[in-house]
C-alpha cells in the first residue's frame, strides 16, 4: 500500500524508535502548548514508552496499538485515560511524519476508540481536605491550598506570585493564560488568606515549588488515607 512508495527518509528512520519519536515531541513538538499540557502528555506518554518504546516505527502496525489499548484497559485504566494516551502517540507519529522519519498518514495506525465523556461529580469534604493536606509537607500544603480555595488549574498554581496577592483586599489575581477569561481577580478565601499571612511572601518568583508529581502523590495519599481518588482540578 503506501509503505510501497515511500519516498527517501531521513538517515534515521532504520532506527528510530516510539521512544525516539515520544522523545521528540516532548522537546520540540510542545513549544506552542502550556507548561500544564505538556507535564500531562510526558505522563501519558509514559505508559506509551513503557509498552511500546522499543518497537521501530518502520515496523509499528494497527495490531501493536490494538494490544496497547487493550494491556491498558487490562491494568484498570480508564478509557479516557487510554484516549489522552493514544492521542499523544498520535501526535508523536505525526511530527515524525513531518520531519520525514516515516511517510505514511499515521491514521492507518490509530483504530477507531471512542470514548463517551462523562465529568466526575465528586468533591472532598472539608473534612477530608485537612486530611489530605495532613499528608504533605507544608509546601505542597500551599499547593494544595491554591489549587483548591482559589479554584486554579494545576497549570496556574505555580504562576502564582507575591506580587499577585493582595492581603489587605483579601483578593488574588490570577494571571492565567490558557483562556480569554484564564487572567482573572478573585476574591480570597479565609482558608487560604489564613495560609499566605503564616508568613512572609517571597518578593519575587512564585509562591510554590514546581510539583510534576502532583496528580501521582495525591492518588497514592487518597489509598492511604482510605477515600475516593481525587485529582488536582
């Protein structure tokens, strides 16, 4: 079919590999998404690299990602979690199409696995929250604090700095960029307003530490602690 007519590649094509291609993306085919995005997809793509990342992408056929969804569905992945994951595959097919490791449109690789979403209706209790946050040291503590009294998405917590807390007008600007509406002032919740006057914020840079780990930690404090997995958002 059209790996027939291939046209000449690059020199590397005999030996690149999904890991090569995943490696790829993470360092130049991301440069136009957020921080956030990117963290997501080198998580997901971890699973790909994990089952796939040995095989040539010469040799990478439909049957190698019909047994990767299926391996995953086996380990108790979700369906959508398997969706994100093979949407990264595809994405790091796709920018090895363009720089002419392989040739052909990685559609035929990509079988057809739809996945109905339905949004999560759970929150934590008050309750659990203290628990939770009991977990941490007091660093992802703030973390944790931001995220969920300022109702920030993972990706703005750690854009947050002194400069952009106003104590005396118990308000919080947001400097969010994901969306029209993503840079925002909100009101501060005594919760958290109780956490930034604990002592003094830093004049420059943010509030907390880079947490790449975030949603792993908090799903393995949730087993410890005996409730339902939460995630950050």
């Amino acid at each position: 079919g059209n790996r027939a007519a291939a046209p000449r590649v690059s020199e590397d094509a005999q030996t690149y590999t999904v890991e090569h291609a995943l490696n790829r993306l993470m360092l130049s085919g991301c440069i136009d998404n957020a921080r956030g995005t990117v963290e997501c997809y080198r998580q997901r793509g971890g699973h790909v690299l994990r089952l796939l990342g040995d095989i040539l992408l010469l040799q990478l056929t439909l049957d190698h990602v019909h047994w990767y969804i299926t391996k995953r569905l086996d380990e108790g992945a979700s369906r959508e979690t398997v969706r994100k994951e093979t949407v990264v595959l595809r994405r790091a097919l796709e920018l090895a199409r363009v720089r002419g490791v392989i040739w052909w449109s990685c559609k035929e690789l990509m079988p057809r696995f739809r996945v109905r979403y339905v949004p999560r209706r759970r929150w934590l209790t008050s309750a659990d929250f203290e628990r939770l946050l009991a977990e941490f040291p007091p660093e992802r503590q703030r973390w944790l604090l931001l995220a969920t009294y300022g109702g920030l998405r993972s990706s703005e917590v750690e854009k947050v700095e002194g400069q952009h807390v106003d104590l005396q007008n118990r308000a919080l600007a947001v400097p969010g960029t994901k969306t029209a509406g993503s840079c925002r002032r909100i009101p501060m919740h005594p919760r958290l307003q109780q956490e930034l006057e604990r002592e003094p914020l830093p004049l420059s840079g943010p509030l907390t530490k880079r947490w790449a780990n975030v949603r792993r930690e908090i799903a393995l404090a949730c087993v410890r602690l005996r409730i339902e997995r939460v995630s950050p958002n």
